[in-house]
C-alpha cells in the first residue's frame, strides 16, 4: 500500500526527493545542550562503545584496546586487554563476560579478567567481518550487527560513499556463541542493536538507510519504527523508565546525498582524493586545510556559523517507549563534541563518548540544561 | 571531444540566458510575444491585413482605445483603479460634438474646455480618493454611472441636433480622418501622448512620485512623496487624457450615439492587466498597457474580421486574456527563480595538484608558525580590513565593511578615528604621488581622498563591451590597485557578473568575468586593459615600474603586464598552480613581493572545477549555502621574486587569529596583516628586513 502511496506521490510530486533529509525540528530541534556536557576524566584516544561491568567500571573500546575506567568520575584507566584489530560495540552477559565486537574476527567474549573465552566468527558460513554492535537479552541470547559484507568497521566512510546494496546482517547467537542465526539480512549499515524493554523485539539502526526497525524474537516479523533520521544513527541503548538513548555519529547534509546520487565524481573523488578530504560525513571535523568548503561554511568575521553546513555534528537523542524522539541534545557545527558513537546509561547519569573529539562525556541532567535549547 | 566541451562550456549559452533574464526590459516579454504572435496570425488569416489601406484604418480605430488604456495605467500604476473613463470618455465626446458643432464655439476654445471637463472629473475622483480617503473602485464606479445617465440624457435631449450634424471645417475633418506622414492624426496624437507619459512617469519628478506612492505609500510618504497630491495629479492626468480620446473620437464619429464608451472601461483594464501592469500599483509601463491594448484590439477586430459573432468574440476574448493573465502572473513572479537557477553558469577549469602543505612536505609552502604570535592591532574594533596601508607618518589606514576608511594612530595604533566615510564596500588601497589615499570601492568604483579628507571620484565607469549584453561599463567589483610611475591607475575589477557577497560564487562558476583596468588621472580617461580575467584580484607595479603584477584568485597564479619597455602591452603568466586562492600583492624590502593566499586549494574543489557539469547539477539540485566553494577560510602569506621564484611562506596554524589573509604589506621592518573577514589587523616583526624601508620612498623616493 505504501508502495502505491510512494507512485502516486512521484505521479504527482515529480520533483519531490523520495528520501530528502527531515528538517532539524520537533524533538531534534537545535540546541547546545550537548555541548554543556562534562567531561570525565582524561581524554580516550578515539573511543567507540561503552558498557557499564558487573564491578561497577565503565569499559571503553578504544583503537585496539578496551580500557578499564573506574572510581568516582571513571578517572583512573587502566588497560583491559588488547586485540590486533579495532574493537567497537560491546555488552555484558548476565552471567559476567564481556562480549566485544572485533574488526574483521567477529564476537569475542572475555572473562572479567579480559581472558578471551568465547568466539563467534561466522555466521550461516560467512564470517562476520564487520561487527558493528552487541547487545544481549535478558535470557541470554545474544544480538549482534554485521555492518557490511564488503568493508570492516573502520571502513565506514568508503562504505557510504561506494553506495553498495545493503548487505548487512542482524546475527542472533546462543549464550555459549556456539550456534549463530541470521534474524535479518540486507540491512544497510546496521550500527546499533537494542533488545527492547519488552524483550520482546529487537531494535536495529541503520546509518545508511537513516531508520530503525523493530525485529521480533520470534518470528520474522518487522516494523519500521522511525523511517528516515537527518542524522546518520548509530549505538541504541535502553535507558530508565521504557526509554532509549541513541547516538547519531553525524547529520546528514544536502551536499553528501548529491554527491552519493553523482555516481562519476564520487568514484573519482575516492581514487584521488584522500579519505581526510572527501566530502561527506566526519566524525571529529578537526582542523583541515584543505578540506572542501561549502558556501553557507565561510566564516564571517571569523565567526564559523553553528547553522553551517555540518562536515561534523554531535547529536543525542532521548527516545520513548514507541521509538519515538522525546528529546535530543546537539552539539553543533561550532560546538566541540561531535561524532558520538555510543551513549551508556549509568544509573541516574547518561554517559556518552566522543570518538571525534576522544572523550567521554556525562550529559546535563534535564534539570540543569535548558529545555528550550 | 574534451576541448569541445571545455569550449562549450566556457562560452555556455546559459550566460546569455542568464544576462538576458536579468534585463528589466524582459519582464513584459509575455505581452510582447503575444503582441506579436497576433499580429502574425491575423496577417496570416484575414487577406489584405498587412496591406497600407487596412494598417491605417486599423491605427484609426485603435488610437482612442489606446488614449484610454494610457489614462487608465495611470490609474493602475497609482495604486488604484479609475472605472469613470468609459462615461468620461463618451461624455466628453458628445461634448466635444455639442460645443462644436452644436454651439459653434471655436475648435481650440471647445477642446480647451473639454480637456478641463475630463481634468475636473478626475478631480472629482482624485480628490475624494486622496483627500476624502475614499475607495478608488467605488468612486469611480460611483462617477462611471453617474455620468453614465448624464449622457443618456443629453444625448437623448439633443437627439435631433445630434441626427443633423454637418461640419466642413477643414481641422475638425483633419482632426477624424487626416494622415500625419501617413499615420491617422489621432494616432500620431496617441504616440506623441504615449511617448510624453512614458517620460513623464519615469524621468519627470511628479510622475515618478505617482509611481512612487503607487509602489509603497508608505515608503513613498517616509522618503518624503507628497502621497495625496499624488494621487490627485494621477487621477486628474487620467480623466485629461480621456477627454482627449472624446475629441478625436468625436472628429471622427461626427456623433455621439447610445453605445459610445460602453464596455471601455473593461478593455481598458484588460488591456492594463494584459500588458502585465500589476493591479497592485507601481509596476509597469505605459508601453506595457499599449501593448495590451494592442492585442485586445486586434483580437476583436480581427475576430470580427473572420466573422464570429459578437458574444462569441467577447467569449474567446475572455479565455485568451485568462490565459495570458495567468501566464503573465506566473512569468513574473517566477522569473527571479528562473534567473536564480540560470545565472550560475559554472565553467571547466583544469588544474594540477598544487605543492605540498604538509608541514613536513619539505616544500617552500609547507606550514610554519610565523605569524602565531602576530601582535593584534585594532582587535574588535575593525570589521573586515580587507587591506592596510601606511601613511609617511607611520599611521595605519584601513578599510571597514561599513563603507568608512578607519586610521589607527602611530606609534601605538590605539586611537581610532574615521578618516572618511565614502560608503559601497572599500577594498584595495593605495597612496599616489601627492600622498593621496586611493581606495578601490566594490559597488562604486575608484574613489581618492586627499590629506584633508576631503573625498574625490577618480572613476567609475570603463568602456562598454559592445559584444556583451550586460552592460559592464559601471564598475561592479573595483578589487585592488596601485599606481605607475607616470601617474597612471592600474586597477583590477575581480568580476562583472557577482556583488562583492557572493564572491565565493565566482569562484564556484570559475569563468573569466573580471578586468585589468587603467584610469589616466592626467586625461581623466578610464580604459580597460586586459578582460576576460578570472577574478583579478592583487595589483602591483613592479619594483622597476615597467610591469604590473596581477593575482588571479580562482586559477591560483601570478601575471605579469607590461606597461613599459619593448615588452609593453603583453601580459605573461609569471607563477602558475600555487597551493592557495591569490590575493594582494605588495612590495618587499628586498626587492621581492609579498603575496597574500586567501585560501587554500583542496583537491576535492579542484577535482569539481573539472567538472562543470556536476556542478550545473549542484545548482540545480542543493540550496546555495551547500554548494562547494573555494576554500577561504584559511590562508597564509607568501614572499615572490622577479622571477616567480617562491622564497618563503609565513603560516598561522589553524588559522586561529588570521583565518583568510587578503592583504600584507611591510612598514619599517613590520609586516602588517589584514584579512577580509577579520575582526583585526596583526602585526609581526620581520627578521631580515631593512627597518627603515617604506613602500612610498620605494615608490616615489624619499622627497
């Protein structure tokens, strides 16, 4: 029915953009909120997920390594183990073991003492090579995202920009990591998995299709529950009281999706550019010389413009029990923490890191920060 | 089959389209065509349409119907609407016949008084509606029929008199079917009227105050517009010019019948709104309500002509103008659209990977921390100065975005003062011989302002490009200049296509729309030198007098023309594919020239200026404050020889404090630091620079 609606519309609206990016309003509406975050500890050289352990520290994947952070503000850090390729999503199990998402090796679950005791490299025969993010449910099953076929994680920009058809997975695994299946396939970058409150669906958000969708456990069925972000989304968590935090690693701008539609310039931009300047979404917007400028991006008096075309965006999302945006704090284009990737709720606080600007942050609590934005 | 598109690509049509949409003269295109296009069919389908005979019987019958069309724009264009002019009209036609040749008053004593009997109707509309405040269309719907049943009446009381009109003087006959060089005297009367109005609505101060308050009545009362009286002349000229038709028509009818004017009011409005002249007021021409006219007039009579039936006329008359009127409200309100979408004409420009940045590169450009610890001067208290000079005193000049020149004061620069205030944006400086401050103005031109502050204009125009459909003779974009040793300005106008605010979008479109320009002070005469530039930017007249030296921004390289010696009058590319957007260029100590980057390349950029297309599509498809531009948010500063060698390169990294450099210039061993969106001036101490050197003892000697 949908379909039909989308014929009419083209029918009738011959100009309309099927997918045009949603203005920045209602919920998302602009503010600096996040940009009144504090900052916790030392900065973290390029973090990407967090998870809260059973010991009461906060796990940080950065680069290579996760890092311990413990004591009253997460201060003191302390090495936790170490793989050879980039470590992204993480998650506890109920029964004490970290499960880790390691570039191009698949799922690896660790002992509270950072033993490795568990792999999951497969699934269905084909590896998983691009493990974006993890998730587990409260009976143990274990929920993990493929991101792509063709790229591994650190790979995400080239993948964007390649406009390939959606070839990512959502892998569902016993407790043991022993038998993988694939709930659901030709997702186009899944990057953030969540098992609803409910425990009943699971929730996945996909940064090149700009959605989320509801899978449930049982069965095949799927519901969209957002259908197109201006933000690029990226790692769902389940926050207090029926909610979710969901980080958005960038916005989308006009000039990305003009570019993706420009197949020729796009090819040639990736053989002879170098990826620092192509034009599409950053994560951390640092300073670059040569990098393309947009009109609406030229500063005035010195000033760069907060409304400017974003090459970098912090953005923040508080959702409702339905998946709705209730609230979202910004961090904008002159703002400093941008490139979210992973967003932990810890207690009555909400913490979220920064891998374009390596940090780990506490957002305002709603009181403290102003509402209006 | 590359060249080929390159060529059509830097001499798109589009351009032509774009310069073309731009005129004020296309806004009436739809009427105009239309005008045509009937002209054409009826000569085409009614036989003998064209021929002598049927022109001037067509002229005859037109030239009231056009008087009137002419009396109700004035209306129109006031901000109103006068209904009156049909009654007024036929009124004054039986007037005319009845003190004529009824009365036997003298001819020029009866149109004397007819004219001030349509003068005193319009009165009586214009007074009640500017001064009694009432609504024009009811007014004047109110005189419309009152006059209406005026004239039934009399007509009806001198039936008899009016049955048995017999006039032999020869004027009056002249007057209804006499020929001027072959035109009908009514219609030479009409041109004459037509040709007297246009003027006096857009040259004549009153009549340009009636266009005036029918634009804005407000904004015409601020700028102090006599709004009432106005209006009141404006309904007056109306109801004259009515009258007017009422004599012609009455010279040629030798009668005054029940129908006469019935229905003129409707076709004159039509014709008015046909022609495109907005019922809202103010916009519009007298030429525009004739062309109207014109096409009503032909529809009916050459539908007549083919046989349709009156009522039928009336029908496809309706639907035309329905029609055309929608079109026509579409076309206008469209048409800066329209324009928005063609004037970007982006162009193919080829360029090489530039030198190495990279603080390690090894390269004479790569990154260094020269000027991170420049001093700021005038911080916050300057907005965008785009370029600085130093007078003999040491004090520092400045431009200001407001349109001012500001002085800082020596030694210190803390005072501020306005030196003077000339307005349009002040770009490029220079002092000449006399110690004059010379400034290139965006939107002005060249203006000089003398020791005592007084402002003088040194130019403002060039020579027209003849081939061009823009007119370009006013200088748009007057970027930078400097002055030879013989007196002469050099001068560069960056672009001819853009407003200094949208100078990025020149650099996106990367065509060569700018000038080299000499202005003779001695001969007073202004010529262009070099065209077809792209964005010249940086002037400088080279240490032996003998060469300019100008930047092109968008194509990141240096020329060099000659003004004297055997080379003179050629122009040669000194330094090509240099890593930044070139801006001023100023002498060095050392004999050197120093050169301000006010951006940097970046290799996506140069990659979509080899792809014009992509970029038309960019225009099309993304809102403006998305498109790419050149990278001026950063810059630096560069040092070059005679030779186009490159020495050296001053950087602030992460341009903190001078994001874009636009200009430098060197003062008692000081490099001083400007930028065209800065909120300051820096100044750095130079290591290896003669500390007594000053630019005008290296212009103009010591004296």
């Amino acid at each position: 029915m949908s379909f039909i609606g989308d014929v009419v519309d083209r029918m009738l609206f011959p100009n309309r953009e099927i997918h045009v990016i949603p203005v920045l309003d209602g919920a998302f509406s602009p503010n600096q909120r996040l940009d009144q975050a504090r900052q916790l500890g030392q900065e973290i050289e390029r973090p990407d997920d967090l998870a809260l352990g059973p010991d009461g520290a906060l796990y940080i994947s950065s680069g290579n390594a996760i890092i311990r952070c413990s004591g009253a503000d997460f201060g003191d850090r302390a090495a936790f183990t170490r793989f050879s390729a980039p470590v992204g999503g993480l998650a506890w199990t109920g029964d004490g073991r970290l499960i880790a998402c390691v570039s191009k090796q698949g799922l690896v679950a660790l002992s509270a003492a950072g033993k490795t005791v568990g792999k999951l490299d497969s699934a269905l025969g084909e590896p998983i090579a691009c493990p974006t993010s993890v998730a587990v449910a409260p009976d143990g099953t274990i929920y993990a995202t493929d991101g792509s076929r063709a790229n591994a994680p650190e790979i995400w920009l080239p993948d964007l920009l390649q406009n390939r058809a959606p070839s990512g997975r959502l892998i569902a695994c016993d407790r043991g990591l022993k038998e993988a299946l694939v709930q659901a396939d030709k997702l186009a970058w899944p990057f953030g998995v969540v098992v609803s409150h409910g425990g009943d669906e699971v929730w996945v958000a996909e940064s090149w299709s700009h959605r989320l969708t509801a899978f449930s456990r049982s069965g095949d069925r799927r519901r969209i529950i957002v259908k197109n972000y201006s933000g690029y989304p990226a790692r769902i968590v389940r926050g207090a009281a029926n909610e979710y935090w969901m980080a958005f690693f960038g916005v989308r701008t006009q000039l990305t999706e003009f570019v993706l539609r420009e197949r020729e310039f796009c090819e040639a931009m990736m053989k002879t550019v170098e990826p620092d300047l192509w034009i599409g979404p950053t994560l951390d917007g640092r300073f670059n010389y040569r990098e393309p400028t947009q009109i609406g991006r030229i500063k005035k008096l010195g000033i760069q413009k907060p409304w400017a075309p974003a090459r970098s965006y912090g953005l923040l999302a508080r959702l409702n029990s339905d998946g709705e945006a209730a609230e979202s704090l910004h961090s904008r284009v002159d703002g400093r923490i941008h490139g979210v990737t992973g967003v932990q709720v810890v207690g009555s606080r909400v913490l979220a890191v920064s891998k374009g600007r390596n940090c780990l942050v506490e957002l305002p609590s709603p009181a403290s920060g102003d509402k209006q934005g | 089959m590359k060249s080929l598109q390159r060529f059509w690509h830097r001499n798109s049509p589009q351009l032509f389209l774009g310069e073309l949409l731009e005129k004020r003269w296309m806004e009436p295109i739809i009427p105009f065509t239309l005008t045509i296009a009937v002209l054409l069919v009826s000569a085409l389908m009614i036989p003998h349409y064209t021929s002598l005979g049927n022109l001037q019987q067509l002229m005859r019958s037109f030239a009231e119907q056009g008087m009137v069309a002419i009396a109700m724009a004035f209306s129109v264009l006031s901000g109103g609407i006068d209904l009156s002019v049909g009654s007024v009209f036929a009124m004054s036609n039986f007037l005319a016949v009845y003190f004529y040749l009824i009365l036997g008053l003298p001819l020029p004593v009866m149109i004397f008084a007819v004219i001030v009997f349509g003068a005193l109707m319009g009165a009586i509309n214009g007074g009640m509606i500017a001064y009694g405040k009432t609504r024009p269309f009811l007014t004047t719907l109110v005189v419309l029929i009152i006059l209406r049943g005026a004239y039934n009446k009399a007509t009806a009381a001198f039936t008899e008199e009016l049955a048995s009109i017999n006039s032999d003087s020869s004027v009056w006959d002249f007057m209804g079917s006499g020929f001027v060089f072959g035109i009908p005297t009514n219609m030479a009367v009409l041109i004459v009227v037509a040709v007297a109005t246009h003027f006096y609505l857009t040259r004549v101060r009153p009549g340009v105050h009636i266009m005036a308050v029918g634009s804005s009545r407000k904004a015409a009362r601020h700028a102090g517009v006599n709004v009432k009286r106005a209006l009141f002349s404006a309904y007056v000229i109306s109801g004259a010019i009515t009258a007017l038709a009422g004599i012609f028509y009455a010279a040629r009818q030798n009668s005054s019948g029940t129908d006469t004017g019935v229905g003129w009011e409707i076709n004159a409005l039509a014709a008015v709104v046909l022609g495109g002249i907005s019922l809202a007021g103010g916009r519009g021409t007298i030429a525009r309500a004739m062309m109207g006219a014109a096409i009503i007039f032909m529809l009916i009579s050459g539908l007549v002509q083919t046989g349709f039936s009156g009522n039928l006329t009336t029908a496809i008359i309706g639907i035309i103008l329905l029609v055309a009127v929608g079109f026509n409200v579409k076309w206008v309100k469209n048409k800066g659209k329209v324009l928005q979408k063609v004037y970007v004409v982006p162009s193919w420009v080829d360029f090489q990977p530039p030198p190495s940045i990279a603080r390690h590169g090894g390269t004479v450009f790569a990154e260094n921390d020269r000027l991170k610890n420049a001093q700021p001067i005038a911080l916050n208290q300057i907005e965008g100065p785009e370029d600085i000079i130093l007078d003999r005193r040491d004090n520092l000049y400045t431009v200001n975005r407001n349109g001012s020149i500001i002085r800082f004061l020596a030694p210190d620069y803390c005072v501020r003062e306005e030196f003077a205030r000339i307005g349009g944006r002040p770009l490029g400086l220079a002092f000449d011989r006399d110690q004059n401050l010379l400034v290139c103005i965006a939107g002005m031109g060249v203006y000089g302002i003398k020791a005592d502050r007084t402002i003088f204009k040194v130019t403002d125009r060039t020579t027209r490009t003849r081939t061009r459909l823009k007119d370009d003779s006013r200088l748009y974009l007057a970027d930078d200049l400097d002055v030879a040793p013989d007196g002469k300005i050099y001068f560069s106008e960056a672009t001819t296509r853009y407003e200094l605010a949208d100078w990025a979008l020149d650099g996106f479109e990367g065509r060569g729309n700018g000038r080299l320009i000499c202005h003779d002070p001695k001969s007073g005469v202004t010529k262009t030198v070099l065209k077809n530039l792209t964005f010249p930017n940086g002037v400088c007249i080279a240490h032996d007098g003998k060469s300019v030296l100008w930047a092109s921004t968008w194509l990141c390289r240096v020329y060099r023309y000659w003004i004297a010696g055997e080379k003179a009058g050629t122009n040669e590319l000194l330094i090509d594919n240099l890593p930044g957007y070139c801006d001023n260029i100023n002498r060095s100590s050392d004999g050197k020239y120093w050169l301000a980057f006010c951006g940097l390349r970046s290799p996506v950029y140069d990659l979509a200026m080899a792809n014009p297309s992509f970029r038309i599509r960019m225009v099309k498809q993304i809102p403006p404050d998305e498109w790419l531009c050149p990278g001026i948010n950063y810059g630096c500063v560069i040092k070059f020889d005679d030779n186009g060698v490159v020495s050296e390169s001053l950087w602030d990294p992460g341009g903190l404090s001078h994001p874009t450099i636009t200009s430098v210039r060197e003062h008692k061993g000081y490099l001083f630091i400007g930028g065209l969106e800065n909120n300051r001036i820096g100044r750095i101490k130079l290591a290896n620079a003669d500390p007594a050197w000053e630019a005008h003892k290296s212009y103009w000697g010591a004296s």
